[in-house]
C-alpha cells in the first residue's frame, strides 16, 4: 500500500480509501465486516463515511452504514487503527435528516447536532477528518453540468458561519480536522481566505468526484489543491461502475447498483460517455490491464490527489481495486489516456 500526508497535518492516509457506501443497503452488516477486515490487512487505513448513507438516501437506511462501522469498532477494538472520515450533510429539504422536520442547514446548531449523532452511530470519541458533504449556498454540484449556474439568493448560510461552527467541534476534540467535499474553486478559496483571515481551523481536503470520464477537477481546483496542500479524496473513480467495463453494450448486470437504482446514478450515461469507455477498455485490454484498475491507478498517480475512494459490494471486486495499487502505468498508457480525453473531453462531468 502507498500513503500520503494528509494536507498540513501529521497523519499519513493509504491511498486507497475504502468506501462504505453500499453497507446497510446492497451489503449486510456481514458482509461490511468482511470489507472491513481485509481492507485493513491489505494496509489499508482510511475509511469514509457519511451521516446519509446507505445510498440511495432514504430514512428508512439513514445512519445505517456508520452504525455497522460503529459495530465493528466496538467488537474488534480496531478503532485506532482507522483514520475515519465523516461528513455532514448540506442544505437540503430531507424531512426525515434533523429533528422537527427542519430543513438541514450547516449552520452551528446543526453542525453539532450530526456531528455528536455521528459520534453515537460510529461509536468512537472522535472523528479524524469531518467534511461539508456539500455547500448550503443554492449550487447543484450533481448537475452533471460543466458550468457555473447562478443562482441570486440570500437564504443561505454563509461559508464563514459553517467554518466557525467547525472550528469549534475542532476544538471541543470531537473532530481532529475539517475537508470539504462538491465545492468549486471559489468556494474552497473562501474556506481558505476566512481560515487564515481568523486563524480558524484550515481545511485538509477537498472531496469530489474525479475519474477517466470527468477530470473537471483539473480546471481550476488541481492549482489550489497543491499549492494550499487542501489534497483531492477522488471519489467515483470508477464512474458508478461504468468504468470497471460490466455495463458495456448496455449490458445491466443483476443486483447492479444501476440495476437496482437506475434513475439514481444518470451521471455517467452519456453517449460521449459511452463512446470513451469503450476505448479505455480496449487501451486497457490491449496492454495485458483491467480497465478498472488502469482507471483508479490513473487517479492515485496525480499529484493533486491524496487518496481515492472506492466501493465494492463484494470481496473479488474489493480485492482487484485494492490491487490497483500495484500496477505501472507506462508513458504510453498515459498518453493514450490523454488521447481520449482530448477526443472526448470530461464526457460525463
């Protein structure tokens, strides 16, 4: 396993970072414990989570991968072995995510409310790193859209409240560091800008989607990631699955997450999309590779990324991205790579 410094702090994160996503909807708590388990004896040590999932998001499975991770934490005393991540829910209008059917806000009453439920489902006295899972301002992150779309309004919390009430859950010790995670570039410069203006606690890491079919992430936020140390946490580095090749030729695998939740993951079903899968299976194929693992290897190796985030919802899967780590990807490879992304560029942003 490689590991990498986590941006201004003393803690080395595997690359590799297992995502728990699936547990308490597509896995059992069983199967959550196998992942877990073997995850950890592959060197891996840098687990996230969120205070929604399982996904899809529902009431009905709130919190129920975080309680798993919590029960296992408990039963096989592994909690230090773990750097843990969270993240607290943006604005949204989920009835069933705050008490009273409030609408969730990041604001200070709120933050500390999910955070101290966190605590209680995870089972542990801290958090390492506690992430905004996406911005309160009105900004779509999931649009799949490239561009900018404004939107004028003053209902909504702004950055610097959402990062004093971090800096005292910092503070308090229930959380050692704060990332953020679907932001844009200007929103990770206000982060910044009021962290050093009021010598608050400074975000550590930005987490946002980044793979093969949408490298947006190098427009504008790669500078900012390595210049301020605020590293990128890659997540979907397989595309929801498209790029491990199983929904080729549109192909819908039984039990698949798209099988199971087809209109829940329309991100990465574009034709263009589709047309450049194929050529990543056929570059991958043609040099004796998996087209998943030549997908997540091509994320590790970017200097702006300090980890990438994947899932699997059983252990062979678990097992071949996990073993991403251990191939080369040649200057031919990553040219090619360039190549098609030129041809298609960020087909599926």
């Amino acid at each position: 396993m490689n590991y990498k410094k986590l941006g201004n702090t003393d803690i080395k994160v595997s690359t590799i970072c297992l995502g728990t996503m699936t547990w308490g909807e597509q896995n059992d708590k069983k199967e959550a414990f196998q992942q877990m388990d073997y995850a950890l004896d592959q060197g891996i040590n840098f687990f996230d989570t969120a205070e929604l999932y399982s996904i899809p998001v529902k009431a009905e499975t709130r919190g129920k991968t975080s309680q798993i991770i919590g029960e296992w934490f408990s039963k096989g005393k592994k909690r230090e072995k773990v750097i843990l991540a969270d993240k607290v829910a943006g604005r949204s209008s989920f009835p069933w995510l705050r008490p009273n059917k409030e609408k969730s806000r990041l604001n200070k009453k709120q933050i500390e409310f999910a955070v101290n439920r966190s605590l209680n489902d995870l089972q542990t006295d801290y958090i390492d790193l506690y992430q905004v899972h996406w911005p309160d301002r009105p900004y779509d992150p999931f649009s799949g859209k490239l561009e900018y779309q404004h939107k004028v309004s003053n209902d909504f919390i702004e950055i610097n409240e959402t990062l004093y009430a971090l800096n005292d859950i910092v503070k308090s010790g229930k959380v050692r560091h704060i990332g953020i995670s679907n932001e844009t570039p200007w929103g990770i410069n206000q982060y910044l800008k009021h962290s050093n203006e009021k010598k608050l606690s400074k975000i550590v890491s930005i987490q946002n989607a980044y793979n093969l079919l949408n490298r947006s992430f190098e427009v504008g936020l790669s500078e900012i990631a390595i210049r301020e140390d605020v590293g990128l946490l890659a997540y979907s580095p397989l595309a929801s699955g498209y790029l491990s090749g199983k929904y080729r030729n549109g192909a819908i695998p039984k039990n698949s997450r798209i099988d199971l939740f087809s209109s829940y993951f329309p991100r990465y079903q574009t034709a263009n999309g589709q047309k450049a899968i194929e050529e990543y299976w056929n570059l991958a194929k043609n040099h004796g590779l998996s087209i998943n693992q030549m997908s997540i290897k091509f994320c590790e190796i970017q200097k702006f990324v300090k980890s990438v985030i994947i899932g699997a919802t059983t252990l062979a899967q678990l097992k071949t991205n996990i073993d991403s780590v251990e191939i080369n990807l040649n200057e031919e490879i990553i040219n090619k790579i360039g190549e098609i992304q030129k041809k298609y560029p960020n087909p599926c942003p």
